[in-house]
C-alpha cells in the first residue's frame, strides 16, 4: 500500500497558490485513476483506489502546510505503512517550473511542510519536487509561495500535472528514475520545425569556347581558306 500526500494549505484562498501545487497534483491523479470520493479522516482529506495493482491512499492534509506531519503521521500509523511507501508531492523553489525531480530522504530546504513530516515521520520517504522557480530574493519567498500562479503558468502547470497523473503507475512500481524520464518527455516543449531552403538553381553551361580566327583576318575568312584546302588537288 501507497501514503500519497499532496502538501497545500486548506480552504478557497489558498487554492491556487503557487504552495498548493501539491493538492493540485493529489486532485488531478484521483480523477484521473477514478479513485472514491473524498472522505474526512486523520486531519485531512483522503480518498482511496487502485493503481497498477497496488492499493493507493491519497491524503490532503487539513492542519496548514506547517502542521502536515500530525495527518500524514496519523494515517501512517493506523493504515500500517511503513515511511518506505510514503510519496510526498510538494513545491519545490530550487527547481525550474515545469520540471520535477524525484528523491528519497534529505532535507527540509526550509519547506514548512516538510519539517513538520520530517519531525513526526522521519526523512526516510520519497519526495516528488515539483519546480515553481524562486522569485530571485529570500526575502520574497513568503510572499511568492503564497501567490496564486499566474495565467501564463498554465502553459507548463497543466502538462506538468497531467504527466505526473498518466505516469504515476511508474512512481508506484518503484521506477522513479523511469517516471522522471518519461515526464520529461511528455512535458518538453516541440522542437521548432526547420524550413526547406530551396536548392539554388544550377549555374548555366559555360559556352563552347571558340577558336580565335587567325592573326589579321575575320572568321568567315579563315572558313574560305579552309574550305579551299579540302577541295584543292594535289
């Protein structure tokens, strides 16, 4: 069995946040594996279902980002699973948007919902980094997490969300290094065309050279002159 956690923040003026991309992609993968409804349990909320056989529980955490470790240590520990098959799916500063990368254990990176896993869980689970850039300044990182993404960012948020939902099944068999790869693949932008150069026309044939007529006579001359060798008698 599979601990999916998305980290966000709960209630409506959270929702689009740039911190919230982690319930986005919890949203997104239960809709798309037609899992069952949404239910209240362990300080959050958790739906159920089946992916590439093996059974997968989704957990939103409803504590605030800084309190998730309480949720996702309290369904852990009730449904049995072990830190090894926890997957959490969180914002990631140090990444480029639209890339995502996949690591077990390590630090925080001063992510508040990860300290909070870390101090009630361990550091022992997987973690898919989910790239939102950095807004180029420490001191507007508060400000920018908790911003709604901008307009523009659909061009990469949505593929990015639907990769990490069609290819979850990969994430799920323990093939991490092969779902990377192939959301990689699914989200890089087309390769412009290049454009036919027309073939430069072929240069004309140079013209036959002709002989110059001898030294102080006109070509017509020079013809006579022959013609009268052929035709004369010895």
């Amino acid at each position: 069995m599979i601990l999916l956690v998305g980290l966000g923040n709960p209630g409506s003026d959270y929702a689009r946040n740039r911190h919230n991309i982690g319930f986005m992609a919890a949203d997104v993968i239960v809709r798309r594996h037609s899992f069952g409804p949404w239910r209240s349990k362990f300080q959050a909320e958790m739906a159920e279902g089946i992916i590439g056989g093996e059974k997968v529980v989704v957990l939103k955490p409803q504590t605030y980002m800084n309190l998730s470790g309480q949720s996702v240590q309290a369904a852990a520990r009730f449904l049995k699973i072990p830190v090894d098959d926890v997957v959490v799916v969180h914002d990631e500063l140090d990444i480029a948007p639209g890339r995502l990368k996949v690591k077990r254990g390590g630090g925080a990176g001063g992510h508040n919902g990860l300290k909070s896993i870390d101090s009630h869980l361990g550091r022992n689970y997987r973690r898919v980094r989910l790239g939102i850039g950095h807004p180029g300044d420490r001191d507007l990182v508060s400000g920018y997490v908790l911003h709604d993404f901008a307009k523009a960012d659909e061009a990469w948020l949505v593929p990015l969300l639907d990769a990490v939902a069609d290819t979850f099944p990969m994430l799920v068999a323990g093939d991490d290094a092969g779902f990377m790869t192939r959301v990689a693949h699914l989200t890089a932008p087309p390769k412009p065309k290049k454009e036919k150069v027309p073939a430069e026309a072929a240069p004309a044939p140079a013209p036959a050279p002709v002989s110059p007529p001898p030294s102080g006579g006109s070509l017509a001359e020079a013809l006579k002159a022959a013609m009268t060798k052929i035709t004369r008698k010895d």
